[in-house]
C-alpha cells in the first residue's frame, strides 16, 4: 500500500492511517496550505505534483512526492519562489459551505470543489482504494465453519447491503430527495464504502467459552464463536479479521485455563466458573484489555479459582495484557453481561483504555490522517477514553472514517447536540475537526496575508467560512460514560473545549460550560454537577436581555444573537436516555441533531419529535426553562405543545441495523410538517465478512422562517 489513500485497515503493526505505510507517507501528506477540500489552488494547478490541493491535510502531494520529498519528511513549509508566488497570487477562493455539501473529500488530492449537481460526497476513503477493497478477499481458513462470516470476497455485495441499495433506490426516498436532479443523471444516492483493511479489523472480541475436551472439567477451555445453530463453541485460532493481539489473547488463555485447572461454565447444570471474555486492542500500545464473565455473585464467590487464572495468564503473556478484570454474571441465559452494580472488579492494570480522536493522530502516536496532531510537537488534539463497561466499536480503524463523515456533514459554527453518544466519540470528533478547521484557516489568511487575500475560503462569495462549533451537548443512559467522556474532554485543548480540566472555569459554569445535571462523573447516579442557576435568577438574567435587547448564555433567548460571540464553546454530557435528554431541552436551539442509536433503531419517542410539524412562533432558546419563561404570561406549556428539535436543519442518523433505518427514514421523509430532505446515504461495510452495514444518512430542512424578534412576546404558540 502506497499511504496515500487514507489507509486505516489491518493491524497497525505496519500500515498506519494516512501513510505510515511504503509511500513515504508523513505527517502532512493528507492536508495541503493549497486548499482543504475544494478549490483554493488555482485550475492551473492540476496537474503538477509539486503542490497538494486537497483533502484534509498535509503540505505536499503523495503521487510522486520527488521535488519536496525531504522537505516533506522533514515537515519543513516550502520556500517561496517566483512561480509559485505568481500561482499563489492568481489562486481561486475555496467555495464556503452551503447547505448542500460541495465538498469533493472523496480523493485526498481533489481541491477542486463539485458542483451542486453533484452527489455530496463526505467519504475519506479515496475511490481507488474502496474499489481495490470491494473486489478484494480475506481468505480466513475458518471461513465456511465460522458463523461471523457470510463471505470470504466480494464483502461489499452481501445481502444487508443488496437490501440497502434496493431501498435507497426505491420511490419513498426518490420522491423526498434533497437534490433529486441527481437521478437524472443515473447516480446513485446510496454509497458502498469499506473503510479498513479486510484484515486484522476486529480490536474487540466477545469469545464463547468450552471445556477443551468437550466435557465439563479442568482440563483447561477452548475459546471462540457458537457453530450455526448450536451451542458447540468453534475455537478460531487464526481468524484472519481480528486483530493480531485477539488471537494471542485466546491462544494465552487457552494455555492459562488448562494450567490454572480453570473450570469452564456449564449451561445445563449451571456450574463452573468461565462463561465468556471479552477482549479488547489499545491500537497504540497493542495490548489487550481481558474481561473475564464469571458465574459468581460476587468476587469472594469466584475464589480461588479467579486468582489462579489471573495469575497464570500474567505468568503465561505478561506483556500482552493492558489490564484484566472480571464482570460477574450469575443469571441464567445467553446474556453476556448482567445488569445492575456492582458487577464491574477491575483485577489488575489501568482503569481506562485511551484512543486518539478521529482524524487527530494515528494509533500508533505518530501523525496521521487528518492532520490533527499539534503541528509543532506531533501530539494528538485530543483523546478518547474507554472501559469494558462503556461501548466501543469492533472496528475502531473503520469507525474513525465514519466519525469524520459525521463531522463533515455538520456545517461550521453549528450547535450540535448528539443522542446515544456512548463516550462522545462522533460529537467529540466534531468539536475536534471543526476546532481544527477554523485554526487552520485562521493560519492560512495570516500566511496569505495581503489585503485582498482575506478572502480566502470563499468568504466573498456569501458563504460560510470554517468556524468552531457553538456547543455541543451529548447524552447517553450508561452511567459510567460520563467520567470517560469528561477525561476526553480534559485531554483537548482548552480553547477548543471551553474547559479547563475537569470543570472548567467559572464562565463556562455560567455558561453551560461544565456538566450538565445528571453528568457529575464522581457518581455513577448522574447525582451532583456544578453550579446551576436558580429560577429566580434565570427569570432576572432573562428579564435583563429582553430588555437590552442581547443574548446570552446558556439560558438567552431570541434570534441570532442568543450565544456568546467570544468564542467560547459549551460541552455537556447528561447520563439520560435520548428521550429524557430530548424532553429535558438538550435540543433546543440546535442547529444539528446527531444520532447513533442501537440496532433497534429511535426510540418511538425520539422519532416522533424528530417527525412533529415545526412551530415558527416557538422561540429559539437553548434550554427548557428559557423556554418556559420566555412568555411572561405563561409559566408552563405541556410537553405536547414544544417542538423538542425544532430549530435543527441538519439530522446525521449513524444505523447499525438497517430494518431500523428504513423504518425510520420512512418515517422522517413521509412526516407532514417536519420538512426532512435526504441529502446523503453512506453504507459503510464496518465489518468486512458478515452481513453487516454501518449506515450513515443526512437528511436537512430549511431553517425556520421567524419574525424579527425570534417569536418572543410576538405571537401565542
């Protein structure tokens, strides 16, 4: 592989995201000064090699890289000579973003923006690579006895996917179509992506757990999946998906259970001890993190036999092991995990795995796609943090290219609010990449410094220029998210966050800046949080805007200027569920909704607030109670009367069951007042082999049509 494609597949013991691999790939190959994503390099630019255009990142070119190759390696910014100084002059203005998405990301050198009769294309994997990865095979010599497996080529073609293009080609969506001139034109709005190596993807394995010779004993256990059909545990020694570190994980226990004498659990007699383990790959270290599922009510009960094997697998692979620990599950069933407290024991190593951001610095803590890393020093922009308890993708490689997806969708300045966030991996990822969008182009109008080289970004042109966001607010209902999101948070930047530490300052606590209730990460009740604001004294600040005329923070009201204009973000996360989050107001005043729920798609709840008629006398306010007292003649509305999302133009819906996702997409496109438009239609093939596709849809809206005023005090609603 040349690195030049984006490449994040496979083991990262060679290959690398955004060229680690052979090409010479370094640091800056992925984002040029020449204009990121569409079009600030001059048409006479094309075709020289010598100066990067495109994509998101990186100084030069990777095509052949010879005339800057050194100063490449050695990240050294290119002298200005005469001829280049003649292009720079007559370069064209990038185009802003509009609502249509005229971004060509797709080629990591196409700086030329698309036009808007083209399909939006938000995809980092370049089209070469995607094809060589469609016709591509994993040649796994377990394929055929393995039940993970569909199939062992063509892994694009599978029938979830088959499914998926019918659907998107059908008349529910062709009839609702954000551009339908598209299909005039033959192109497809459904795109078949796969966005790692078909190899040594899955950094997360949940493996069944056997008696190795077939029979309830201490001879030690065998680990893998359940033949079709069966309860006949399959070990998968040299599964070709996983990672390399799964495979040494299962082959160590397998030699640790049979030294520790480690009985294996019995579903018939409800005896024994090991029921499953889970294993999980920090790519930066490659070292696993083991969850061994006991049947023991609590870890007295698990004795001796819990220590014996602890014992023996660090004395078996001690280097391998991130850290261990042991979740108890007594029930009857084929539930993995048991819910409930106190289920969690960490046995040895650190608490959190961490992971960098998407698109912030390769896993292995050099520079990678995107170009995130500080680009003095090489640190990544931030990191992610994970446990066992907390949900976490099986193929972090891939997922980083659907979390930039997701980012890109969203439009620059825009108030994000993320359901089923998990630990905050896409609306963090956003943060990050806009944050980082608007550094860089802060940077280039200061390199380009002459009087009518302000215009750079396609400002002139009425668009928008990249900006950071104006807040994010993310939720979830597992209660251990928060202290794994609020440590992610504390390893960004703190202009970037608008927090410092764990916190933040006192303004950000004014301002929405710290948790939110419900988000205290010294508990796991959500119980606690930072200051919050009396009634009375929100009705007093409320009061005083109305009568000046500006917004605010966190609890203002109004048209345009109900947030602060200093720069500083608001990042929030409550451990509720998407519901209680939508009817807590955690939309309200968003321009992006951003959802990733489970396999069985929206809530009911959540969809029919997505699907209610819009209400341009509603005001536009960021919370609920700014909501309920922006009408002094009323103190309450019922939760029927408020449109939760009405503010939002732009809906990111990431499925990970596409049944779901039709039944939801009918649902938003058909829904009379809500005015949803499909703008895109992404399948991602997340785990190459199995019948399987991670989907990504962006639907938009045009914004409301308020009266000057934002509807306050103006009109009963």
């Amino acid at each position: 592989d040349d690195g030049d494609d984006y490449d994040t597949g496979g083991a990262w013991g060679g290959r690398g995201r955004g060229g680690r691999g052979g090409g010479g790939g370094g640091r800056f190959e992925q984002r040029g000064r020449g204009g990121r994503g569409g079009g600030r390099r001059d048409d006479r630019w094309e075709d020289e090699d010598d100066y990067d255009g495109g994509g998101n990142g990186g100084y030069f070119d990777d095509d052949d890289g010879d005339d800057y190759d050194d100063r490449r390696r050695s990240r050294a910014r290119p002298a200005f000579d005469d001829d280049y100084d003649d292009r720079r002059q007559q370069r064209r203005a990038r185009p802003a973003f509009d609502r249509g998405n005229n971004y060509d990301y797709d080629d990591r050198g196409s700086s030329s923006s698309s036009s808007s009769s083209s399909v939006p294309t938000l995809s980092v994997v370049s089209p070469r690579l995607n094809r060589e990865r469609l016709t591509g095979s994993i040649d796994c010599v377990h394929f055929g006895q393995c039940p993970g497996c569909v199939s062992d080529s063509s892994v694009g073609d599978v029938p979830t996917v088959q499914s998926a293009r019918r659907y998107f080609a059908g008349s529910a969506v062709r009839n609702n179509l954000l551009h339908p001139h598209l299909l005039d034109r033959g192109e497809s709005i459904f795109q078949v992506t796969i966005p790692s190596g078909l190899t040594g993807w899955r950094t997360q394995a949940k493996l069944a757990v056997a008696s190795k010779s077939g029979r309830w004993g201490r001879d030690g256990c065998v680990f893998g999946l359940y033949e079709r059909g069966t309860h006949t545990v399959l070990p998968l020694p040299e599964c070709a998906v996983h990672h390399p570190s799964v495979n040494r994980a299962a082959l160590a226990l397998t030699r640790a259970t049979a030294s520790a004498s480690t009985p294996p659990y019995d579903e018939d007699m409800g005896e024994g001890g090991l029921r499953y383990v889970q294993i999980q790959v920090e790519r930066s270290t490659n070292k696993a993190c083991l969850t061994l599922v006991w049947n023991a009510e609590n870890v007295k009960g698990a004795q001796p036999g819990l220590s014996r094997l602890v014992k023996a697998l660090k004395k078996e692979d001690k280097e391998l092991w991130h850290s261990i620990w042991v979740h108890l599950n007594p029930n009857f069933g084929n539930a993995i995990f048991a819910r409930g407290s106190g289920r969690w024991h960490r046995l040895d190593g650190p608490e959190f795995m961490r992971e960098p951001l998407p698109g912030s610095a390769n896993p292995k803590g050099g520079d990678g796609a995107g170009a995130g890393a500080d680009a003095e020093n090489g640190r990544p922009s931030g990191l992610l943090y994970f446990t066992p308890s907390a949900f976490r993708q099986g193929n972090l490689d891939g997922f980083d290219n659907v979390a930039l997806h997701v980012a890109k969708a969203i439009p620059p300045g825009s108030k994000v609010c993320e359901l089923y966030a998990g630990v905050g991996v896409l609306g963090l990822t956003a943060l990050s990449h806009h944050a980082r969008e608007a550094r860089e182009y802060k940077a280039d109008v200061d390199w380009f410094d002459d009087e009518d080289d302000q215009q750079i970004g396609g400002a002139a042109e009425g668009g928008e220029k990249p900006r950071a966001l104006r807040w994010l607010r993310c939720s979830d209902e597992n209660p251990n998210n928060p202290r794994c999101f609020d440590r992610a948070v504390a390893s960004m930047p703190e202009e970037v966050t608008g927090r410092s530490h764990f916190g933040g300052g006192k303004k950000s606590r004014k301002r929405g800046g710290g948790r939110r209730r419900g988000s205290e990460s010294e508990g796991s009740d959500g119980s606690g949080g930072g200051e919050e604001m009396s009634i009375a004294d929100l009705m007093k600040q409320l009061e005083k805007e109305a009568e000046s005329g500006g917004g605010g923070g966190a609890g203002s009201f109004g048209g345009e200027g109900e947030d602060d204009d200093d720069g500083k973000v608001s990042v929030t996360y409550k451990a509720v569920s998407a519901t209680e989050a939508l009817r807590s107001g955690e939309a309200l005043g968003a321009d992006v909704v951003v959802v990733d729920p489970p396999r069985r798609g929206l809530c009911p709840e959540v969809l029919a607030e997505l699907c209610k008629e819009r209400r341009p006398s509603q005001p536009r306010v960021n919370d609920a109670d700014s909501l309920f007292l922006s009408d002094p003649t009323q103190t309450h509305h019922p939760s029927h009367a408020v449109n939760w999302c009405n503010d939002a133009t732009t809906l990111v819906y990431v499925s990970c069951g596409f049944d779901a996702l039709a039944r939801d997409c009918d649902r938003l496109l058909t829904s009379g007042g809500s005015g949803w438009k499909l703008e895109s239609a992404t399948g991602y093939v997340l785990f190459p082999g199995s019948d399987h596709v991670e989907t990504v849809a962006v639907f938009r809206r045009d914004p409301l049509d308020r009266d000057e005023g934002g509807g306050y005090g103006e009109q009963e609603w």
